[in-house]
C-alpha cells in the first residue's frame, strides 16, 4: 500500500469564490438553465479547486467533497436511501432537499456543532440499500484527467447511519460501502477518506462495537484502497482506541479542538493541527509541538476538519484594516500553513505557553416572575387567541439588494436609500394588515444578514465584502470577525422600528439577534473565554431592547436560533455552557418592563434537546421550527411554562402549504398545548421567499387560524 501524502486537507469549500454555484443553481431552480448547465458549472469549480490546492503545494489532494446541495444527502444517494414518493419527481435530488408543489422536503438540521445545515437521511423498513457510485468515481476520473490523483472523501457508515436513527442497518450498509471500496481499487484510488465526525461525541457501548464491526469488517476486504477515517470537532474519546485496534490505516484526529493523541503504533495520523473552523493565523510554535508529540508509523499535516466553513481568500479582501488582515487565514492561506508545517523541521520544537485568560463568572438577571408578566402584558396588548406572526424578515428583492450595493458602491445616496426601505417598510406593514396577522414586523429590508446587520454597527467587529461561507444549498453568508472588544455607540434597530410602528394601530416586534447567536455565527477572536465575549454582546443587546421600549416598542423579539448549535458535543460540559449562555440570553433582556413581552426564536437545530434551558431563557414567547422537522418537537413540550408557537409553515422550501395542512399541524399543537399559549408563526423568516409565494402561504395560515379560533 502506498504511504499516505504528507500534507492535506479534509474538504474544502464549494460554493465557489464568487458565489458561482450559487448563481447556477438558483438559475436551474427558477428554469433558466438546465441540469447540464448546473453540472457543468460544479465541474469547472472542481477543476478550479484541484488545480489551486495542487499550485499552493498540498501533496494528498481530496475529491468528492464537492456537492451541489449537500454532502449528506449525497450518501443518501450514492446508497440508494432514496424514499419512493421522490422517485417520480422532475428532479429527484432537489426534490428531497427543497420539496415540490406535491411534496414536502426532507428534514434539515445543523451539522454538529457548526451553522452548516444538512439534509437528515429518511431510512425506514421500506428503504433497500443500492450502491451508485457513479458521482465519487466520475469526480476521481474527472481529477485524472486533468492530471491530478485524489483521495475521494465518503461519509462514513456509522455517522451516516446515526444521522438517519438507523444503526440497526449497519450490516445491510456495509455491504454497500465494501462494493464502493472495490470499485475504487479497480478504478486505481490509492486511498479513500471515510468521515466519522460522529464519533467525537459521547458513544454508547453499543456504538462503539458498531464502530469495530464496521471498520473490522471494511479494513478486512481483500480489494480496497488505503483506509482513512476522518475524525472533527473535538477528540475521539472512547472511539480512539476501537478504530485503533481496527485494520484501518489512517486515522484523522483534531489536535485544535481535541487535544494531544496517546501512541497508535502501525497507524498513519494525520494530524488536524490547522483551525477548519476559525480565520486567525495559525501559531507555527503551538502546531509543530503538536505534531511533535504524535507517535505514530506516520504523520501527516491537516487541517483539523474540512475548510467548508470558512471563505476563500484573505487576498479577497483589501479593505480590511492591514493590521487585522495580518492576523488572519482564510481557506487558501489555511492550505499554506499546511504545506509550511509539513515541509518544517518538527525536532526541537518547545510547547507555546498556553494563554491563563480565566472566565469571569455570569450573575444571574431577572425580571419579574412570568405569570405577573403575562397578566400585564395580556391587559396591556389585548391579543386573541392563537395570535399570528411572522419571524421578521420579509422577502430580500433584488432591487433591495441592488440599493444597498449602490449605497456602498456611492451611486446612491444615503438619503435616497432610506426612503426606499422605508416604502418597503410600509409595504410589508400593509401586507401584513391586510392579510390579518395580529402582531406584525418592518420586514427587515434594511438587513444584509440578522447577524452581520448588527456587527456593522457595533465596535469590535469587522464585516467581509468577500467572505462568503455556505449554510444550506445555495444560502451563504459572511459571518463577521470579532476581533476586540464590543460596544454598541448609539442604537441599531430604533429608527425603523418607531417608524414601522408609526403606520399601524398593531403591535409591531423589535427584531433583534440574542448575543449567542451574533457571537456563534461569528469568527471569534480567541484570546478571551467564549463566554466573556457573549458577556461583552449581551451587554450590547440590553442597550437595545431599554431604547426599543422607550421608544414604544411593547413587543421585541431576542432571537437564539443558535443557542442548540454551540451545546459542547460532550455531556460533561453541556450543563456549563448552558448555565452561561440562559445567563447571558436574561442579561440581555433583563432591562424590559412587566409590559414589554419578550420573544425568542430557534430553528433546524434540534431544539428539542435543550427544551428545559429555552425555557431558562424566561422569553415570554418561543418560536420554534417544527414544520420542517414533522412536529416534532411537539412530543417535548407537554411541560413548557410560557408561550410557544411551533412553526406551521417551512420557510427553506418553495412550496405553500394550504389551509388544511396548516390547520392540522396546528390540531396536533393544541393537543399538546392550552390554547391559551399558542402561537402562529412560520418556522422561520421569510427573506429567501418569494412574495408571491409567503402571501399564499400567510393567507393559508390566516384562515386555518380563524377556523380554529371560531372552535374555540
């Protein structure tokens, strides 16, 4: 077997440095183009990938990291774990990933820890597993030809099996996954990477020996290439020493977030000493004595996971400050360090001294109980029951878009800006009346993004014209850098809110973003604790919400939708992360009167995990994802204190529900819920939606809430 490359990555990104695929699969999506068209495009920005990592000297180049939605749902795929109801659709792929006018699509949530969504595998007793190798192998051929040998990256069959809830089909899975072994020794592949990101987190033992009859059973086939699994986001744990006792190898560990390995003898470790999960420089001194003191037949520099979550190029980027621009790495500068530190001498190399930055400590905030709460805000905003209301944004149209680019570009002055987005503004509150929703919102047209909207606006942040990292599909965004200390020098969010007020006799929500949120979805400076810099943000927020209220704004909205997403994949430190991070979610609303009520959002990220801290958070209502996820968070909610609204419309698919499938999820709410704590909302904002498609979908939703209303 030939000995692994020395230098590599796990993955990298691909939706292209200019939002290539983007663009391509919008224009398929909306019939401009064509399937051929689409691939075409995936095909030039894979050769663009191979033929950069190859310039900028990285030996072990990786191939099937491309996707045109979803890596995930590509392993369903290639496994033939296709439901039957999509197989008679146009396009069977996006079918499943955005739904159809007949069909709903299939779950998405967040991919571990990140802010990267996947689409969650449906595997039922009806599912027959069926090898289609066609994509891994045609991306190895298509690499060859322009000269280049790959190492094809799969997902691995115990973490795609968890993602699905269907370990008990490993041994049906298994023998997919050694037909594609064979097929890539007969096709010439020297080494396939096999992702296993589930093992980081906490195992049972039944796990684990899943783990040793997957990989006992894979490392004993007779043709197969090199076997590589991949591990990310945090250390391997228990899972270490089973995939070591394994024939497979190569194994990936995560030496940025899971810390120093004991010795695999006989085993190739490659090493993730570069960060695939932040954009600061990587410390020469700290990552050569972490390859140092791998023991190992072999080790091989890496990025600690795949690049996919952060930008391109710093190159891409003049007009940040020099200074900070100094201090950063982006995708291509990451590969860099990783051909730097493969090529360095690793002897001699003394530990960096660790930072002693201690965390300081959180005192709780409170405000008034929530049942005296409830009774003033029920007095003070006399609603009815089952009150209905969107999220915030309103649908992002490209004039929008065009007019905040000239703002920028100096075409269009600032004057002139401002009275479009209050039209806008207007438009949506209009909408909004006469449709009858009952607490309404200014649409967000003034928001590039509901994180970086407020990182322009606060000290401490800088914001990229260029750094675009892919969330779902073709939804990107540009997640700020949080480089010193935050501080909010006059307020944000007040003028359009007073003025979205001004227009209507209804309650109109302040939308702002919870300090978790704003910090998760950033790339964070690391020389202070996580929790000091949520701190130093929260305190930011309660600035907000005090000027929110003084300016008659009875109803603001504290979005967490990534509160779930930074839960520490290890129970042990769950409960500590949760303590500060409810602390730092009231500390931010603790400036609120009795009579300002207080909303909170989550989304796509298996809130119902972290039920009993959401209700920690003391928001006097909760909006939550449910329609995309089949309701069911329903199941959890029986002892939930305060407001919840389950989402009764999905937001990421382009189909509208009608007023029966509306009126039916919202049954199933009332039967785990008193009516008098429900809400009507869609699962999440509606800026990647059409105007055309959210008034069918609100007009829907109206009416299934007034036939239930006239029940009750």
């Amino acid at each position: 077997m030939s000995r692994f490359p020395q230098s590599t990555v796990l993955g990298y990104p691909r939706i292209g440095p200019r939002r290539e695929l983007k663009r391509a699969l919008e224009s398929y999506w909306d019939g401009h183009s064509t399937r051929e068209e689409l691939e075409a495009v995936g095909a030039s920005l894979r050769e663009q990938t191979w033929r950069r990592l190859a310039a900028l000297g990285l030996d072990g180049l990786p191939s099937n990291t491309f996707s045109l939605y979803d890596q995930v749902l590509d392993t369903a795929v290639l496994l033939g774990a296709v439901p039957a109801r999509y197989l008679e659709a146009t396009d069977p792929y996006f079918a499943m990933a955005r739904g159809t006018d007949g069909l709903a699509p299939l779950r998405m949530t967040k991919w571990f820890d990140t802010n990267y969504h996947y689409i969650v595998p449906e595997i039922t007793s009806e599912t027959v597993f069926k090898l289609d190798a066609s994509k891994p192998l045609g991306e190895v051929r298509q690499a060859r030809e322009l000269g280049f040998e790959t190492r094809p990256v799969v997902l691995g069959p115990v973490t795609f099996l968890l993602l699905g809830s269907a370990l008990d089909r490993l041994d049906e899975v298994l023998g997919c996954y050694e037909e594609l072994l064979a097929a890539l020794a007969a096709e010439g592949v020297a080494w396939v990477q096999l992702d296993e990101p589930a093992l980081v987190a906490d195992r049972t033992s039944e796990e684990l020996a899943a783990v040793a009859t997957a990989y006992d059973r894979l490392g004993a086939s007779a043709n197969r290439p090199g076997l590589f699994v991949a591990s990310y986001f945090g250390g391997l744990g228990e899972a270490l020493p089973v995939l070591a006792a394994t024939p497979v190898e190569a194994i990936g560990v995560d030496l940025v977030r899971g810390g120093p390995v004991p010795a695999l003898p006989g085993k190739t470790v490659v090493a993730g000493v570069v960060s695939g999960r932040d954009v600061w420089r990587t410390s020469p001194e700290r990552a050569l004595a972490a390859l140092r003191a791998v023991r190992a037949e072999q080790v091989v520099v890496s990025t600690s996971c795949s690049l996919l979550h952060v930008p391109y190029d710093v190159e891409a980027e003049p007009g940040l400050d020099p200074a900070l621009r100094a201090r950063l790495a982006f995708a291509e500068q990451k590969v860099a360090e990783v051909v730097e530190l493969a090529r360095a001498d690793w002897d001699g190399v003394a530990p960096a001294a660790p930072q002693a930055t201690a965390p300081s400590s959180v005192a709780a905030e409170w405000r008034a109980p929530y049942a005296e709460r409830a009774a003033a805000q029920a007095a003070h905003l006399r609603l009815p029951k089952l009150p209905i209301t969107t999220i915030g944004s309103f649908p992002q149209t490209g004039e929008l878009r065009a007019a905040r680019a000239a703002v920028v570009a100096g075409t269009l002055a600032e004057a002139d800006y401002e009275r479009r987005v209050e039209a806008e503004i207007e438009q949506v509150i209009r909408l909004q009346e006469r449709l009858g929703l009952d607490v309404l919102v200014h649409g967000e047209p003034e928001r590039n993004d509901m994180v970086q909207y407020f990182a322009e606006h606060l000290d401490g942040f800088a914001v990229t014209r260029n750094g675009w990292v892919q969330s779902y599909g073709s939804r990107c965004t540009r997640p700020p850098i949080l480089h010193g200390d935050v501080g909010r020098p006059e307020p944000i969010t007040v003028r359009w809110a007073r003025y979205a007020q001004s227009l209507t006799d209804k309650p109109v929500k302040g939308m702002l973003t919870g300090p978790v949120t704003i910090v998760a979805w950033s790339f964070v400076r690391d020389d202070l604790p996580l929790r000091d810099v949520v701190l130093q943000v929260a305190d930011a927020v309660r600035d907000e919400v005090r000027d929110l209220e003084a300016a008659g704004i009875s109803i603001i909205q504290v979005d967490e939708p990534a509160l779930r997403e930074l839960l520490p994949l290890r129970r042990e430190s769950q409960a500590a992360y949760l303590d500060w991070a409810v602390a730092a979610y009231r500390r931010a609303t603790s400036g609120a009167g009795d009579r300002t009520q207080i909303h909170t959002h989550l989304c796509y990220s298996d809130a119902d995990q972290i039920l009993a801290a959401i209700d920690g958070l003391d928001a006097d209502v909760t909006t939550i994802e449910s329609a995309r996820s089949g309701a069911r968070i329903l199941d959890a909610v029986g002892t939930f204190g305060r407001g919840l609204g389950p989402g009764v419309y999905d937001i990421h698919s382009p189909r509208v529900p009608g007023a029966d499938e509306v009126e039916g999820l919202l049954r199933r709410t009332l039967g785990a819920l008193p009516a008098d704590r429900v809400w009507v909302n869609p699962d999440c904002g509606l800026k990647t939606r059409t105007y055309e498609q959210v008034e069918s979908a609100l007009a829907n939703v109206v009416a299934a809430t007034r036939r239930l209303r006239a029940e009750l």
